[in-house]
C-alpha cells in the first residue's frame, strides 16, 4: 500500500501495547481508525486520548473469541467508514503452566483469542476487502513462539504457529487469486507490554499462585522481567507500518532470536531432539 491518508485501519487489541501503537502509527498517516479490546474502560481511555491528539477514531468493544463480536465488528466499521483498507489481527492473551495441569478452560480461552480471533478476522473482513477492489492488508500477529517451541506456555505456542501458517496459506490464497489484499505475520519476541498479565481478561479470573507449579511460576516471572526490558511497543509499530507500505510478509522485529528459528528447523531437518534454546533477554 502506498496512500494511507483517509483509509480505514482496524486494530483489535487496540487499547494497549502493540495494538495501541499501531493504531497511533496509523493515525499519523491520516488513516480513520477502528480499535477494538474487550477491556472496555482502557478502550475509552485510548479513544479520548487518540482523539485528543486529533485522530478520527472509533472504539468497539469485542471479544474476538466470540464469532458474533467480530462480525458486529466488520459490520459497525463498513456501516460507519464504508470499507476497510487494514486489518490487524493483534489481540492476545498468555497463560502459564504445565501443559496437563492447564485447565481445558484455559486452552479454549487462549486459542479463542489468538487463533479464533484471527480466524473470525479472516472470515468477517476479507469480503470488505475484496468487494471494494483497491489495495488492503491484513496483519496477523503471532510471535517468536510461532516459529519456535518451548515449554511451559503450550497454550500459546500452539495459537500462535496456527496464527503464523494460517498467514502463510492466506498469503498463497490471495496471490493465486490475483487479489489486491497483501498479508504480513507480525512474529515479535519480548515488547514492553503486559501481555504476561492478560489473565486480568480470564473468564475465570487472575491465576492465584498456589495453582501454578514451581517452573511455571519460575518461567512467568522471567517472561514479565524480560517485556520490560523488551522493544517499545511504537518501535514494533513503526516496522509494521514499513512492512504494510513495503508488502513485507514476515516481521521480525528482533533479528538476534533468528538462530533460534535456524536451530529449530536444523533439529526437524535433522530428525534430531527438539534442542533447548533459551531466548535472548532482549
């Protein structure tokens, strides 16, 4: 895409973090904006300050592991904007723990989120896209626990390498279609937001302590003192909005975690064990 000015840019996850920073990157460009979060108080407060700073912005509560919000979603934005030029699938959440000690409650609220989030995305907004015939993209954001493995956090791994091969097909998808619509996965790994505090969201509420083993626990606190430590959140946005402009697919925003993607792809190639490769801090 190379004219942005006077588009439409929809961000789930839009209230904070990542989300939040590519919907001000967006609005620097002149791009209406639709932010959607299931936290319904930092959505107001994102709208108003976004506003403030002279953005055309419209807020939405969605849950995007719910099928009839994200369609609610594409039907308020096509009804307000008349169309939808991006979309960025960015809502996520995290949990923690021993994969059979994670309760299946847990398991559907996490891949609800990140993968059926993304799913719903697809599904709703792509007939937008197609009908109005000019230049869209779509970023799906997944994350370095898309191309790698670990333990601990099975939950996550597993939406999000959905997340990253659902892109991969849809790429192909298009391009055999000859369709105007570009796709970029967005496969960050630590950025200074709170996702290791997304069980504020849980249906069932915080994780009390006395529920996690001593690893997870252990892993929880790593992963919370590296986000701090990690990219800002409007640095991720700035290489999303070059990706977007440039027709990039894959972004990876921390370029010194690629060996562990090499390493990987050795021990498959290999037929090897899966190596243990702890990540950089930042």
């Amino acid at each position: 895409m190379n004219e942005f000015k006077g588009r439409v840019a929809v961000v789930t996850g839009g209230a904070s973090g990542i989300g939040r920073a590519m919907a001000e990157r967006f609005a620097e460009e002149g791009m209406r904006i639709v932010i959607a979060d299931v936290e319904e108080e930092a959505l107001k407060r994102a709208e108003a300050e976004m506003k403030a700073d002279g953005a055309e912005v419209l807020a939405v509560r969605c849950d995007v592991s719910k099928a009839h919000d994200v369609k609610q979603l594409a039907e308020i934005t096509v009804r307000k904007f008349d169309g939808v030029h991006i979309l960025c699938n960015n809502a996520g959440v995290g949990i923690t723990g021993a994969t059979w000690e994670i309760p299946l409650e847990d398991w559907e609220w996490v891949l609800g989120v990140n993968l059926w989030g993304v799913i719903y995305g697809i599904h709703y907004f792509v007939p937008h896209m197609l009908k109005h015939g000019g230049p869209c993209h779509i970023v799906n954001t997944a994350s370095m626990a898309g191309l790698t493995s670990g333990g601990s956090m099975a939950p996550y791994h597993v939406s999000k390498h959905g997340v990253v091969t659902l892109s991969e097909g849809l790429f192909h998808e298009f391009r055999q279609r000859g369709s105007h619509v570009g796709v970029s996965v967005l496969c960050p790994g630590w950025v200074d937001t709170k996702i290791n505090e997304s069980d504020r969201n849980r249906p069932t509420g915080k994780v009390a302590d006395d529920k996690m083993d001593a690893v997870a626990k252990m892993f929880r606190d790593m992963v919370g003192t590296a986000l701090k430590e990690g990219l800002r959140p409007k640095d991720v946005a700035q290489m999303v909005f070059d990706a977007v402009k440039n027709d990039q697919f894959y972004i990876l925003p921390h370029a010194h975690w690629k060996n562990m993607i090499e390493t990987r792809m050795q021990d498959i190639i290999g037929q090897r064990e899966p190596s243990i490769v702890l990540p950089p801090v930042n």
